[in-house]
C-alpha cells in the first residue's frame, strides 16, 4: 500500500475508504456492496488470528508434515524474547546496523560482543542465530564512515564491499560476534555479496579472526544480486547457507527503487523474474546440501509462502507479529500442492498475474 499513487494524498478529510493490505488498493466512497464485503473479511481475518494463535505455538511444517523453519528478523536481545514469545524458532536475521546507526563514533567491540551475546542469551544455544554484518553504504550512510560521492550509490559500495574496504572495522565486528558463539548457535552472514571473491576474501578474515572456534560457526551469504543468485550452485560450495533478500533482489532484478514514488507499487517480489531467482537458488544450494532462507518482506507475506515452499526454500525469517500467520499457512498445504502452484507461477509473465492466482491464499 505503500506504493499508492500520491493522488491518496488530495482525499479530502472525512472520505469514507475501504483500505487492502493484501492486494495494495484504496477505494475511495464504497458502495454498500463493497461495504458488506470489506466486513465479511474482517470478520474472516478476526477467526483467522485465532487460529494463527495456536499455530504460533507448534513446529511450523506443511499439512503433510514437511518442515519448513520459521524464525524472526530483529534488531535486538528485546525483539530475540519477543520472538520466542511469538512462537519464533529462531533469528534469521539480526540487523547489525542498529549498533553502529545513529552515533558519531563505531562501537567498540565490547559494547557490539555485550548486545549480542544478550540475543544469544535470549535464544539459549537451540535456537539458531544468524548475524548479519554490517549492511551500511546505499541507502544506509554512517557519519563516521564517509563513503566517496557516488553517482549510484546502490551500484556502488554496499554491505560486503564497504567490510573489505574498512577490515578495520569490519574484523572488530567480527570479533565482537564471534564472543557470542559459546552461548549459542551462532551463523554469520555476510550482505550484498555478487562475487566469488567477496566471500572467500570475507571468509578468510572470519577464519583468520575466529582461529580455533572456527569449527563452530557456520557462514552463510544473502542473495540479493541477480548475479549471486545465477552463481548459487557455484557458491554454495564457499558457504554453508544462503539468505534471500527478497526486497533488494527485487529491486535489483527490475531495475526499480523500492522507495521510488512512483516505482514502488511495481517492485513486486512476486514478478515471476524473482521467484526464478529464488528457484534457481535453492536449486543451486541443495545440489550441495545446503539450506536457503528468505529473510525479505515475501516471507511474511502469507500470499507468497505457499509458492516459497513449492520453490523448496527450507526457512521463513519473517516481521515477529507475523510468525503465527506464516505457521498457520504452512500447515494449510501439502508440498504438492505447494510445488504444483509454483510451476504454475512460473508460467505466467507479470507479477498482477500472479497476485491474481494467489489471491485465495491472501485470506
């Protein structure tokens, strides 16, 4: 909804709306009809939380008992026991950012090791914990980190690339995250990577810095560059598991700005040229047996986690309040349901065609 014409903003005060989040539509004066309808699924919806409430609690899997992890994006060890307390099985996604935003000065490595093992703590050594490094560069500048003006700064330095320009930085975040593998199940990822050579240049520094407890952490990528995701076999065998970031890999697969005014609304995961990437993804990675998870907006997006699971994704990092709704769609469908719907999103041309289709599973 957020990629609504700037037209919504002329709606005089008062205007009677009938607003979607699932299909992304304001409807301005309804009539009765569309009144009764808008009800009808608020009513649904209302049941429907019910439900979700008593998924949250049990082991997300399919109807046919296939499972598929479901855990948590967050910020920090307050959002980790929300989480938990929301039926999360773990972190996909911690945002490093939020220790390094906002300041004038990096943080020291004591103060970044301190919040995280403070999320390890919160999620005790079962639940997994995957850390991203810092994302910084793009659409995300530090005042102490100055980048060098850039025409395009989202084809320029970003995520991974900033790391290896600045190990300085980049090995005290390192070491800092690595203090929290004794206290819990500890992953490492490493953002934006479209080449080979970031990742085992990102990788060396890791091993250099982790030295004996190296065997304990695994390391792991996001796929959010078209390329990344056409090498994914290939990188698979660098790596212990991938991460899908849905909204940059959009944004980078459509040539559109996920925050343009009037772009936004058609920077849609669910165009069938992301979901191949997502295929050929997981295809690439289980030709190595290694696990692919989405931690973009698509995952906790109940429309599309039917289609996720055809594709063979094996975990769902997805928004906290919506962990019970993605575990209540999963157990809704069997796999073969799953995969007969993503052969059959893959067919089509056009993301609208695909909403069309899913629309039952946005309910």
């Amino acid at each position: 909804i957020c990629g609504i014409d700037e037209g919504a903003l002329q709606l005089a005060n008062g205007t009677l709306v009938v607003l979607d989040g699932s299909l992304g539509s304001l409807r301005r004066n309804p009539g009765a009809e569309d009144l009764e309808k808008a009800h009808e699924r608020i009513r649904r919806q209302t049941a429907k939380r019910e439900e979700q409430d008593l998924a949250a609690s049990k082991l997300a899997m399919t109807a046919d008992g296939h499972r598929i992890e479901v855990v948590a994006n967050i910020r920090n060890a307050q959002e980790a026991r929300e989480a938990v307390a929301a039926g999360a099985e773990g972190v996909g996604l911690l945002r490093s950012e939020f220790l390094f935003d906002d300041r004038d000065t990096a943080p020291s490595e004591d103060e970044q090791a301190a919040e995280y093992c403070a999320v390890a703590e919160a999620l005790g050594r079962e639940r997994p914990l995957v850390i991203r490094t810092l994302d910084a560069g793009g659409d995300k500048p530090l005042s102490y980190m100055p980048l060098p003006k850039e025409d395009n700064p989202f084809l320029g330095l970003r995520g991974v690339r900033v790391s290896l320009d600045r190990p300085d930085i980049f090995r005290t975040q390192l070491r800092a995250i690595l203090r929290a593998a004794p206290i819990g199940n500890l992953h490492v990822m490493f953002p934006m990577v479209a080449a080979i050579e970031e990742v085992r240049a990102a990788r060396k520094i890791l091993l250099e810095e982790a030295g004996d407890r190296a065997d304990s952490v695994k390391v792991g990528v996001m796929i959010e560059v078209p390329a990344a995701a056409l090498i994914a076999e290939q990188l698979a065998r660098e790596v212990d598991f991938f991460s899908i970031g849905t909204n940059d890999l959009t944004q980078y697969t459509l040539a559109m700005d996920r925050g343009h005014p009037k772009l936004a609304k058609k920077a849609d995961a669910l165009h069938p040229a992301v979901l191949r990437l997502i295929g050929m993804t997981v295809e690439g990675a289980h030709m190595h047996g290694k696990w692919v998870g989405v931690c973009g907006g698509i995952a906790s997006d109940a429309m599309a986690v039917p289609v996720l699971a055809g594709l063979g994704v094996d975990e769902l990092s997805v928004s906290i309040p919506a962990v019970g709704s993605v575990k209540a769609q999963l157990a809704r469908v069997t796999m073969d349901e799953a995969r007969k719907l993503a052969a059959d999103v893959l067919r089509l041309g056009t993301a609208a065609e695909v909403r069309a289709l899913l629309a039952p599973y946005a309910e």
